[in-house]
C-alpha cells in the first residue's frame, strides 16, 4: 500500500512521541481507475429526537468544504412518531441533494435514564434506516474519540468543539452545538481515512 510523503510524516511524528492535536489536513479522497483524485462527500450525523444535527464536507486537497449543516429541530409538544418522521423526511431531503459517498453517525453511549436511551434509540435508528436504504456506507464513532480528533480532549465541552469546527471548516461563524458534532463526525472520518492507521473504523 503506498503512502503519500505527508503520511509518511505523520507516521514519523507519532512514532516520535509528538502528539498532533486537530489536524485540519484532509486527505480523504477517492481515487479514479486513472489514478486521479476526487473530492468525497462524507454526511455526519448526530442523532437524537428533539435535535438531530447533520454536517455535509466535501473534502479537498488541504481543507474540506462545507456543503451543509444544521439540526432538525422538533418542537417538545410534537409526538415521538411525528419527530421520527421529520428526522425520516429532512434526511431524505439532505441525501437526494448531496449525494454523499460515506455517513458517520455518532456511536453508542451509555445514559443512566433507560427512557432517554430508549428515545435516542428510536432516533438513531431512524436516521441509520433512512440512510441505509440508500446503499450508503455507514461509520460510527465515540464522542469521546471525536472530541480528541478535532479539540485534542476527549472530555471536551461541545462550544470548544463548535470553536474549532468553525476554524478548520473556516465558518463566519460557530454552528450550533448538534451541527457542529456532526461536522466533527465527518471531519474524524475524513482526517483518520486521509492517513495510516492501525485501527479501521467500524461499520455499522
């Protein structure tokens, strides 16, 4: 497998002991039967009933494009099954636009409230069956590990992950807190594809 002198740079760093915190390089780009390179669009979702955030990159030979962003937003007053079906709808409308390659959905985590696990159960898989029925490669990834990839902490609060989502994306300004987690999921996805690593990410 070849790799690029960049890569091989990174390899060197880490061996070394360096530690890289939010490296805005992206690299994670498809390439043709001519061996050519083409920009890949990655979807980062982060699901959850009241306020789904979602974050559309494209990436490019230095920094990635930002196609889209924002949280699907249901008011408290509407039925669970109305929010799903509104999470269902907007999500269809985000994949029939950008026909992204590759969705990074935020992984498991563990809610002392067997409710809200159960609430944010049924909106994940909403979100995973919609996006599954377009053939669309799925991801998933720790928060924990996100907020490490993009602030250098894993325990980060969600404005200084806005901060710095608004930084490597070059965004007028923050996105709010679930479109900037969702951003963060494709910006990790693309920044681990775009370098050697020992660890593949997990498909869902």
């Amino acid at each position: 497998m070849g790799i690029t002198p960049q890569q091989f740079k990174q390899m060197q760093e880490r061996l070394g002991g360096t530690r890289r915190v939010a490296a805005p390089l992206i690299e994670a780009t498809a390439v043709t039967s001519n061996g050519a390179r083409q920009a890949k669009v990655i979807l980062g979702v982060d699901p959850s009933l009241r306020g789904t955030g979602y974050g559309v990159i494209r990436t490019a030979r230095v920094t990635a494009e930002t196609l889209a962003h924002g949280t699907i937003s249901c008011p408290a007053g509407w039925e669970r099954s109305r929010c799903l079906a509104q999470i269902v709808k907007t999500l269809r409308e985000i994949l029939q636009q950008h026909r992204p390659q590759v969705c990074v959905i935020e992984g498991l985590f563990f809610a002392q409230n067997l409710q809200t696990a159960l609430i944010m159960g049924e909106a994940r898989g909403a979100a995973l069956a919609t996006i599954a029925e377009q053939g669309i490669e799925i991801y998933e990834m720790a928060p924990r590990k996100v907020k490490q990839a993009i602030v250098g902490y894993g325990a980060a609060q969600k404005l200084a992950v806005a901060k710095m989502v608004q930084r490597m994306l070059r965004l007028a300004e923050p996105p709010s807190p679930d479109a900037a987690d969702a951003l963060a999921l494709a910006l990790t996805h693309a920044q681990e594809n775009g370098r050697y690593s020992l660890s593949a990410p997990k498909r869902v």
